[in-house]
C-alpha cells in the first residue's frame, strides 16, 4: 500500500512529497478518532485507509491550510 505513494505520478498529482505526507496524516489522525471512511474498509487499518482515499482523490489539503501548516 505505502510504495503506491512512491511514484512520481501521485507526488506530482498531490504538489509534492510534503503535501503528500501532511494530507495522509491529518486523514490518519481523523481516522482514528472516529471519523467515517470514505472508502471501504475491507480490512483495512486507518493508515491503509487514509492513504486509499489519497489514492482515490476522495480528500485533498486546501491551499491555505497548507500555508497555515509550513508556517
């Protein structure tokens, strides 16, 4: 599941290994305090999850939060 993240086509789709690995973990974070799937979870743990939807575009980082993140 984690080397799907490693090709250059889902960094370049997500601007970036930094944009990548905030989005995946601000998800994670949701995930495991409740937070509804947004794919199935056919056994999944939260991180498999997380980055599943990454996967399948279900969530993205909004520009200005990711400003707010960097500082």
């Amino acid at each position: 599941m984690i080397d799907a993240l490693k090709g250059d086509e889902i960094l370049d789709k997500m601007g970036g290994r930094f944009k990548l690995t905030v989005l995946v973990q601000k998800r994670w974070k949701e995930l495991m305090e409740g937070a509804r799937p947004l794919v199935e979870r056919e056994g999944r743990s939260d991180l498999e999850l997380a980055i599943q939807e990454v996967l399948e575009e279900k969530i993205t980082i909004p520009f200005d939060e990711l400003e707010e993140i960097r500082g």
